[in-house]
C-alpha cells in the first residue's frame, strides 16, 4: 500500500468549498493553499491512495468528502475529552486530556464512520450565527471508500505515548499498516 498523503493545520478552509458564506469569525482562508490541498485529495482519493488529515487538514476532507463544516463553535479551544470506538463500531474508551485548539467542527455526510467524538456539548454557529446545541460532535471520521481519515485534534501537541496518540497510532496501523506514525512524526 501507497503511504498516505497527510494534511497538517492551518487557517480555515474557505466556506464556498462546502456552499456557505463566511462566518463573521472565520478566519481569512488562504485561497491558493485550498485550491491546491483539494486537487491534491482528489487526485490520491482517485489513486486509491489513503489520506490522513490532522486539524485543518481533517476539516478539508470532510469537505472533500461532501461534507461541511459548523463555521464557528464554543468550547473546542481547549483539552476535552475524546469517546473512542473500534472500525467495529463497539466503544472502546475514553481519553482525557486530547488537545484541540480548532473553532469549526465537521458536518460530515456520506458514508463514514465516527470514531472519535467529544465527550460534551458544544454549541455551533452556522454561516448567519445562528446557535444550535451539539452533543457527540465528530472528533475523528474515517470515509472507508476514499480511505481518508480525518482528526481534528492535535496529536503534535500532545507526547507521543499520550493516550490519544497511541489510539490513533493503532487506528492507522488497522488501516493502512503503518507502525507508529504519529510517534515517528512527534518523536517526543
């Protein structure tokens, strides 16, 4: 198998990606890095190449995979909790202490599956700042027919033997055999 194409942070993906309006909190998108991210999924989705997006980059395949994204949201600049399953779908644990620092939360649609979910409601507002109550808002998705793989949170953040990173360290090695990836990029 192909190495994943891994996406890293940034500034917010511009709305008219996902047919929205800015938000009044959104940050100035950088026009020239989206165009080229999203040509770049799109040609390693139809390669049948795997793509792992972290922050940023994990917002941009919810788009990329028809999804959108809760423009602005309370609560999510901060560590919180991560509810963990299994590709099964069983729960498998609970991990404090995840690092996140992102103010959009994905909307994803299609065929996925969450795998990763905060551990508390949050309150989202959509592009004319209307507030909506979420709970389980999506942390990590997977899309298993374009093999992408999205995590909001921050696992360059956190110590590479934190919880979370080993978790999903074990969720890549399940789906694209590769042995510790978060820990060789981290190396702390």
């Amino acid at each position: 198998m192909n190495k994943p194409l891994l996406l890293w942070g940034g500034t917010d993906i511009g709305s008219s990606y996902y047919g929205q309006r800015p938000h009044r909190f959104a940050n100035m998108p950088e026009v020239n890095r989206d165009r080229i991210e999203f040509a770049a999924v799109n040609n390693y989705i139809n390669d049948g190449i795997p793509v792992i997006g972290v922050f940023r980059g994990g917002q941009l395949l919810c788009v990329a995979n028809g999804g959108s994204l809760w423009q602005h949201s309370e609560k999510h600049v901060r560590s919180h909790s991560i509810m963990c399953n299994k590709l099964d779908g069983s729960f498998d644990k609970t991990i404090e202490s995840v690092a996140a620092g992102h103010h959009q939360i994905m909307n994803p649609s299609g065929k996925y599956i969450v795998l990763g979910w905060a551990g508390f409601e949050t309150t989202v507002y959509d592009e004319y700042d209307i507030p909506k109550q979420l709970s389980d808002t999506p942390e990590v998705v997977w899309w298993p027919d374009t093999n992408c793989l999205a995590v909001q949170p921050h696992p360059e953040w956190m110590i590479s033997n934190h919880p979370f990173n080993i978790w999903i360290d074990d969720i890549i090695k399940e789906l694209f055999g590769i042995h510790n990836y978060f820990k060789e990029i981290i190396r702390a």
